[in-house]
C-alpha cells in the first residue's frame, strides 16, 4: 500500500518536473501515457482538457497534487466498483 | 500508476472483506499493517479512531472507499512535501 502511494508521488513530480502542478500539457501527457488503459477518450484533447477543468477546483489553469488525487479517488471508485459486480457474478 | 491503484483498491476490499466501507476494527487494523511506516500512533488505539472519526465526513460511524481516499490524499501530500524537500536539500 505504501509503495501505491509512493508511486502516485513519483509519478505526479516526474510529470510535473518537481513543481507542485501539473500544467494542461503535463496533465494531458500523464493521463495518456498512464491512464490510458483504465479511462476513455484518453488520446481526444478536448476529453482530456474538460476532465482537467472539472478537476481544476481553484480554477488557476493547473492541476494540483491534491485536484490529482481526487482523479485518483474517482478512478479507484469505478475499479473499486467494476471489482464488486465481477466477484458478485462469478458468486 | 494503473497497478497502483488497483493495489489500493484491493487493500481496501480485502480489509473490508468486500463491503462498501471498513468498520472501525476494520480500519484499525487496514492502517496498522498498511501504513505504520508512515503514520505515527498507528499502535495507539485513541489515535486511529481520531483519525477515523476525521474521516468519518458522512458520520456514519464507517470509513467510505472515497473517505479513505481522502487518508490517501492527505498521505500522498505528506510524501510529497518530504520528496521535495529532500530534492531541494541535495542541489
């Protein structure tokens, strides 16, 4: 669990070269190379930059750690969900 | 990324035994074998329940997958801080 958590961390400051945001090109980049097997529309601009505006709660044009991890928290809501429907149909 | 994701929401379901949420002893025991590396007072049975009645948002006395997500957030900013502070140490 803690190396999960590490590697979110990593992968946010890669992205973001060590700042505290990711720009829309950083943020589009991420979510297409890391992503892109668990979210739709990942190789559509416009997808991608709407997920970001809705993401972008203070609305400064960037997304912060924590507006990334709400990403995070919204993805592993629908795989948390995807899981209990397949365990509950092979029951 | 992906991986680490579903290790989360792996730890989750398997610590909730495939309910939506972890009851108290459930989350007790999540964060004592998880996450004693980097939480402090995880032996202090008083400072994990402040910490879930913290994230307790819906006060029904339960940690949410999206309540726990919160934890993770807030874990995730910690280590980011403590990376970039030690980044900026060694240049």
């Amino acid at each position: 669990m803690e190396a999960a958590i590490q590697t979110m961390v990593k992968t946010f400051q890669t992205s973001s070269k060590g700042k505290d945001s990711l720009s829309g090109k950083e943020f589009q980049k991420l979510v297409q190379t890391q992503l892109s097997n668990i979210l739709s529309d990942t190789e559509s601009a416009k997808a991608v930059k709407e997920m970001k505006e809705g993401l972008d709660t203070n609305k400064d044009g960037k997304v912060s750690f924590q507006e990334f991890m709400s990403l995070v928290g919204y993805i592993g809501g629908m795989l948390s969900q995807q899981r209990s429907s397949e365990t509950a149909s092979t029951h």
